[in-house]
C-alpha cells in the first residue's frame, strides 16, 4: 500500500533532481521508482487525446503574436496519471522552461517533456512525493510575473521605497551630504536623483491623456 501524503512528503527527492531548460527536473522514470519502494504496486501515465484532432496537443483559436512576431495558440497538453486505485488527469500549459512554446519551437520532444513533467507535478500533487520542488518553482514564478508586469511597478512606491532607504541611513549619523559622496555625487545630483520620480509620474500621466493624433 502506498505511503500516506505526510511521509511521502518527508522523501528527500533532491539528489535526483537535475537542470533543464533552467528549471529544476525530476525525472519521471525515477518517480516511478519511488512510488513503488514507498508501497505502490501500479504506476503508469499516458497522454490523454485530444478528440478533435487526434493528437496529444490541445490548443486555442486564436493566434497570438508577440512582439518578434513569433505566434502561437497557448498550447496545453494533458496525462492520464494511474497509481493502484488512484486514477485523475493532469493538464497544463506545454512550455519551455518557463516559457510558452511557440509555433516556431513547437516539437514531439517539447510535447513529450512537458507531458512528463506534468506526470511529476501531478503525483507531487496528490501523494506528496516531491512536492517541495514545486513549492519552490510556484515562487519563484511569482517573483518573475511580478517583476515583468509592469504595471506593479509604481513608481512612486520605488520613490517612497529609496526616501524610506535614504531616511534609515541618515538615522545611522550619516549627512545627506556624506551620503551624496558615497554615491559619488554632490547634494545637488543626489536631489536631482530624487527629483525624476515626480517628473517621470508626471510624464506618465501626461502621455496617458493622449488618446488621439492631434492636427
């Protein structure tokens, strides 16, 4: 019988693990491996078929394009996990690394990589066999929307951000004028440094005011 999800959980799974694609990659075959020495007598997967089309390959209508003009049709494939009893589908988005796969990168091979590794996700998923990887990688997915998403990044948050940094110093003993030198300045560039924020808001809200050609 297979191991409960706490102690499946506690499996150190991380001198398995290798790189690929810059991401951290168990390897399914091992996977297998070890859910049957923790008790599983039945492990398998296999692609689910997309019924349209015949393949493994589930996409949408609509092609996007990015700014290369590189297109594709958000792409997403799915598997058929089976361990003893346990039966359940497991889908997502077919990437590479941690980047969309597009029309000009699309392969059998990419399909095949994400197909196993959605297998991996999905028994860490359910048994808690190798779950603390994916832990890991939800962070740092999260750190890297956000600091791509530029509408997070407001700036005069970063402007209160740098007084908050410019105050602590100050309390430290340290002169505005100590402190302009460190950052090899005088007072009036490290004034002037502080001084873009407010013009650069200014500029945004004045560009957004632009909705037309004028003349």
């Amino acid at each position: 019988m297979l191991k409960k999800y706490e102690e499946l959980r506690k499996v150190d799974v991380s001198k398995y693990v290798d790189k690929r694609d810059g991401c951290d990659y168990l390897n399914w075959a091992k996977v297998v491996d070890l859910l049957h020495e923790n008790g599983a007598e039945k492990v398998y997967f296999e692609p689910v078929v997309n019924k349209q089309t015949g393949s493994s390959l589930f996409m949408t209508e609509q092609v996007f394009t990015d700014s290369k003009n590189n297109t594709n049709r958000v792409y997403e494939t799915a598997v058929k996990i089976v361990i003893d009893n346990i039966e359940f589908i497991q889908r997502g988005p077919v990437t590479n690394g941690s980047n969309p796969v597009k029309d000009n990168s699309m392969s059998q091979q990419r399909l095949w990589n994400c197909q196993t590794r959605l297998f991996v996700k999905g028994v860490a998923i359910r048994t808690g066999l190798g779950f603390d990887l994916w832990l890991k990688e939800e962070d740092r997915n999260e750190k890297d929307d956000w600091e791509n998403d530029l509408t997070k990044h407001n700036i005069i948050k970063i402007a209160e951000r740098v007084k908050e940094k410019l105050t602590s110093k100050m309390q430290l003993g340290l002169t505005f004028e100590e402190i302009a030198e460190q950052l090899n300045t005088d007072s009036d560039g490290l004034k002037a440094y502080l001084s873009y924020y407010n013009i650069l808001s200014k500029l945004e809200m004045a560009l957004d005011k632009i909705d037309k050609k004028q003349g």
